[in-house]
C-alpha cells in the first residue's frame, strides 16, 4: 500500500462545516448591529424632537396648553404645558417610537421661568 497526500472526505466536510458556522455567527452579529444602529438612530431622532419641542414652549407665553404630533417616520410626540406656579411653568414632552415590535419612550419634564 501507498500513502496518499492530501485531505480524506471526512476532513474536507469537517472544514465545510467549520467555516459555515463561523460565517453564520458574522452575519446573525451584523444583523444584530444593524437593528442595534436603527434603535439609536430613533431614539436620537426622538430625543431631538423633544428638545425642539422644549425650546418653542421656552418662548411661548406663560398659559396651560397641550398638544400631540405624529412624525412621518412613526415618532409620536405628546406636550404639555401646565399651569404657571410660583412664577415657574412646569413643561412635559413624551416622545414614543417603535423598534420592530417594541415601543420605547422617552420623557423630558423642565420648569421654565415664566
């Protein structure tokens, strides 16, 4: 009998299968940043609205008033301005968006000088 050079069957389905594991691993993690940059980016798109709400009821008279909006990227964003005490007006914004079947929220509450 002669000894053979090179790789039996076994061993090239065992490095097959090797390298399909670790190619799956890399795109479930690139699938998983990807939802990951989605999210953040909604969340700033919403903590920035929020701010811009705060700064236009920072310049509106001092009275009550409320509101809602709805962005065309789906960020729902509800205000309130409540009644002025002790010369302070107390200012809410909640601001909603969803990231696939999850609703995340974020609230910034202020008092403005009146």
């Amino acid at each position: 009998m002669r000894t053979r050079r090179g790789f039996t069957l076994v061993e090239v389905l065992l490095a097959v299968i090797l390298i399909d594991v670790g190619l799956l691993a890399l795109v479930a993690g690139s699938a998983v940043l990807v939802r990951q940059t989605n999210a953040l980016r909604l969340r700033n798109a919403a903590l920035r609205a929020a701010m811009n709400r705060l700064e236009q009821l920072g310049v509106a008279p001092c009275a009550p008033a409320a509101g809602a909006s709805t962005s065309a990227n789906g960020i729902r964003e509800d205000w309130s301005v409540g009644a002025p005490g002790n010369r302070m007006l107390d200012v809410r914004d909640s601001v909603s968006f969803a990231v696939g079947a999850a609703t995340h929220s974020v609230v910034l509450r202020t008092q403005l000088p009146c």
